[in-house]
C-alpha cells in the first residue's frame, strides 16, 4: 500500500533514512491495528444497539415487559412517564393464574352488570401526577376496578374512599362510576399493590412479588409524595416492601400496621395506616364513616393547602 493511513511511503523513501521509515511503518501498523479494534466495538456497539430497539419495539414486547429490558426502556425511554408506564401495566399478562382469572371473570360478568363490557385487564394507578398523597389499596375488584378499568371504581370500597377524598378536597366529587364519569383528583394519587383482581381477593407471594415492580415504579416518577396512607395490613406491609426493594432505609424492627397509626420515614413521608374499607369492615362497624374521615383529615392537615 503507498498510500497508509496518509503517510506517503514512495515519497518518505525519498526523504527519510532506512531506520526512520521502518520505525515509521512499525508506528503505522500499531495504529492501524488500534483503529481496527475501536472499528469493530463501535460495529458490535451498534449491533447491539439495533436488537435492543428492535427487541423494545417489537409487537410482542407487551409480553416481556417483566424483563430487564422493560426496565432499561423505562429509564432511557424519552417519553418516560407515568402514562408509559400504565399503558405497559394493561398489557401485562406475567401471573397466569389472575390472567385467567381476570378474563373470566370478565367474560361470565355479574347479573347487573350484564349490558358491560367487563375491562378484564390489569388496572393501572390514577390520579395526580404531582400528588402529594399516596393511597395504597390491595387489589382491584373482580366487578369493580376489573369492570370499569379504574381503581376503586364501580365498587362499594370506591364509594367510601371517593366520599372521603370529595370530602377533604382531594377529588372534585364524592361519586365514581366508570372511567368517563368526570373524575379527578387533586395532590392525590391512588394504587394497588397487585394490578389484576385476584381470586378470592388473595393474591398469592409470587403474585406480589411479580406486581411488586409496578408500584416502585409508581412512587419513582411521583416524586412529591409526602403521606402515604396504606388501606389495610397487606398494602401496609407491601408499601415498605416496595420501599425496602428501593433501596430506602426501611425501619428496623418493623413497624406495625394499626387503623389511624402514622410513622414519621426517614425519607421523608407519612405512612398512616387505615384500615381497608370493604364490606366486611364497614357492615360489621370495624370502621366507621368516622373512622375513614378520621385518617384523610389527618392527611390533609399535614399536607396543608397547596
Ligand atoms: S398482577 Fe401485576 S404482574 Fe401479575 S399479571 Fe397482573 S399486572 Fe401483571
């Protein structure tokens, strides 16, 4: 070659003397093959590159969002947010056995809510992105949340959480039916733990396990979450699991859930502890109207007015 990553050999022959040129070559040449090797990462480089996108974007990347992969899109994806995030959670069909459970129960439907087309499908968090209040429920359920495709709406637990937040302006109305009734909430946020209604309202340790990700997600992009009130036991000790798999300091020995019991965390938030509004607590008095209204003015007086 006379011509060598531009240096001129015919012409250096001329000029140079013997030893000059052949330490000029020996130079030449441990560039080249320097340059070779960069030439070949940068190829691989951007190979791999090429198969993540096409391995993101692909039809069925819905059904692998529990790898790894769904994570790493969600923190280098541009339009990263919380409506990205709850378009994958719909999508998710990770728990075979709520999988078919959600979709049956979908599919045979309650007598009175025949005339439906039942959601049937895992049901993302709602509310204000910049809330400072976190509710944390367990599960949708089956002919509430499972039917409209909203949290806690369509059920009587809805219509108790709803009332309190109209109450103490959290929301612009006490009432929630479906997803196009009006609805908003104000500095409130409200979650499960487990996205897909599970049968007889328990979710098995893997189920959580496999959800669990979601809601660490969800308190990721919330960041202005200052009170979390946790809606039962279950969402009580799965709230500090969350926070626990987060890296955060989560006290040691644990902390106890109690109906109205409030925990200064070293993050900086609230937890109350509330007890769940289901039939079973409110028909038999275990908690009251009181009782509920009780936790959310807490909430509220901590948090002020924006
Ligand atoms: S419970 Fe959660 S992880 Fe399991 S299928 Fe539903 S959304 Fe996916």
């Amino acid at each position: 070659m006379a011509v060598e990553l531009g240096i001129d050999w015919a012409k250096a022959e001329d000029t140079l003397p013997a030893k000059a040129i052949s330490a000029q070559r020996q130079a030449s040449a441990a560039r080249w093959n320097r340059s070779d090797e960069v030439s070949v990462c940068a190829t691989v480089w951007s190979a791999m590159s090429l198969f993540r996108y096409i391995f993101n974007t692909s039809r069925k990347f819905s059904q692998r969002q529990e790898t790894p992969a769904f994570w790493f899109m969600l923190d280098w994806h541009p339009m990263k947010n919380l409506t990205v995030l709850h378009e994958r959670i719909t999508r998710c069909r990770r728990c075979p056995r709520l999988v078919a459970h959600r979709e049956a129960i979908a599919r045979t439907k309650r007598r009175q809510f025949r005339q439906w087309t039942y959601w049937g499908r895992p049901v993302p968090g709602f509310g204000d992105p910049k809330a400072r209040l976190f509710v944390i429920g367990l599960a949708p359920a089956a002919h509430g949340g499972n039917r409209t495709g909203r949290v806690f709406t369509g059920d009587r637990s809805g219509d108790w959480l709803y009332e309190a937040l109209y109450r103490f302006e959290f929301a612009n109305q006490p009432h929630s039916a479906h997803r196009g009734d009006g609805l908003r909430l104000s500095d409130c946020y409200i979650a499960a733990v487990v996205r897909c209604a599970p049968p007889g309202n328990k979710p098995l340790p893997e189920e959580f396990d496999a959800c669990r990700p979601y809601v660490l997600e969800e308190l990721r992009l919330l960041r202005g979450v200052r009170v979390v009130v946790a809606l039962g036991k279950i969402a009580f000790d799965h709230y500090l699991r969350a926070c626990l798999d987060s890296g955060l300091p989560v006290p040691s020995p644990a902390i106890q859930f109690g109906h109205g019991a409030a925990y200064q965390l070293p993050w900086g938030v609230t937890l109350i502890g509330c007890y769940h509004p289901s039939q079973q607590n409110t028909f038999t008095g275990k908690l009251t109207r009181r009782m509920f209204h009780a936790i959310f003015r807490r909430a509220r007086k901590n948090l002020g007015r924006r």
